[in-house]
C-alpha cells in the first residue's frame, strides 16, 4: 500500500534516517524489564519497548480513565496503558496483531494483578460494542515492517491508521473520548487529515521534544472527540 507523503521528500528522507537509526540501536536478544509509573513490565525483544516519551501517553491515560469507563486500548504491545486503566476500570480490552505482544500484555495483567480481555485484532477486526475510552499509539512510519517488533512503530501506507479513523466513531458511545499519540518523526499531518475527515475535534494535553542529530522532534498526545460531542 503506498502512502504518500505530506511532508517534503527531504523530510521523509530524514524520517527513514532517523527510523533506520532507531531500529539499528534498539534491537535486544532478552526480556528487558520496566519499571513504570508505578507497575512493573516485562516486555521481550519482539515487543517495542517503553521509551522516554510513552509517559506522555501513560499519564494521560491515568488521567483520562474513569471508574465506570469501558476502555479499549488499540496496539497494545506489552499491555502497558491497558494496565495503566485497569488499575481505575473494570472493563479493559486490548488488542493487537503481534503474538509476542499479546502473550505479554497477559503476563504483564497478572503480574500487576489486574484484569485485561487480551485479543488479537486488526484494529477493530475482533472487537465488539462501544467505549466510553480509546487508547491508541499508532505507528509513525509509513514503511513496510521487517518483523513483529517493528510494526509497532512502521505500517505499509499508514493502513491501520486510516482503518482506525475510518471506523472508531462505531466503536465510541455517544460520550466517548479518544486519546492518540504521535510525533513528528512520521506523518503528522496525515494523522490531522484522518482525525479531521473522521470528524474529530482534536486537544493537545502533553507534549515534549528531543533533539537528536541535529533534528528537533515534537511529540504530542492528543485528546480526540467527534465534533458534535465537542459542541455540545
């Protein structure tokens, strides 16, 4: 699927620099263990691991979540923000297509003693009814992945991406709320353009940047609702 750019080729050139660098240093043989906000994950060297940034997602997710809230956390990798709203919600489902990650979202529910309905699903493939809450980290590359653990952050044409706003206002309640990270390592405004066109209203409620290589890159966590929500 091919995807094209919104950004300069000069931009998407040092987008498959950076990712390429990133992918290179990144790669492990053993469990590597996070302690994180409080829980403790395991997370193999299949799975992407957290990062500095995920925080950015994580507290929002702490803040966000309400008791009552049927949350559904998209691309869950090693379970972390479905853990992070289990420790608040009683009803959590996780989804993801890499086996890797889900048999570890399982063991990381157990070992921080909550509970979480681990599924495999492309996006919203195996997931039924509506959530008052959507979590989603979607991959920031646009490119073709080489293995599990890198189609955490690569999708061929941002694939999963467009089927998630394609279809997530019939996965939300007439109240629900989204909340999407990305950054400006991939194709920040093709994720406004999905958002936009899938009628969404879109807060920024963290960000942070790096500079590395002579680049400075900006991430964001948004908070998504469909407009008439917003206008109401």
């Amino acid at each position: 699927m091919e995807h094209t750019p919104t950004v300069s080729p000069e931009y998407a050139a040092r987008v498959k620099a950076w990712h390429e660098a990133a992918y290179r240093e990144s790669r492990r043989d053993t469990d590597e263990t996070f302690d994180y906000l409080g829980r403790t994950f395991v997370v193999p060297p299949q799975v992407h691991p957290i990062n500095p940034f995920s925080h950015l997602l994580g507290e929002a997710v702490l803040t966000e979540v309400q008791p009552g809230d049927r949350v559904l956390d998209m691309g869950t990798g090693c379970g972390v923000n479905a853990i992070l709203a289990a420790a608040t919600a009683a009803d959590v489902v996780a989804v993801d297509t890499n086996p890797h990650a889900l048999a570890a979202a399982r063991a990381n529910a157990e070992r921080n003693n909550v509970q979480v309905d681990v599924r495999h699903s492309d996006v919203f493939s195996a997931v039924d009814g509506r959530f008052d809450l959507i979590v989603f980290d979607p991959p920031f590359r646009w490119f073709t992945p080489r293995d599990h653990r890198e189609s955490a952050s690569t999708d061929a044409g941002y694939r999963a991406m467009n089927t998630f706003f394609a279809q997530a206002r019939d996965h939300l309640t007439p109240t629900g709320r989204m909340l999407i990270f990305f950054g400006t390592s991939g194709d920040l405004a093709h994720l406004h353009t999905q958002a936009e066109a899938a009628g969404f209203t879109t807060e920024v409620v963290a960000t942070d940047g790096l500079d590395k290589d002579g680049w400075h890159v900006d991430y964001f966590t948004y908070r998504m609702v469909p407009a008439a929500t917003a206008a109401e």
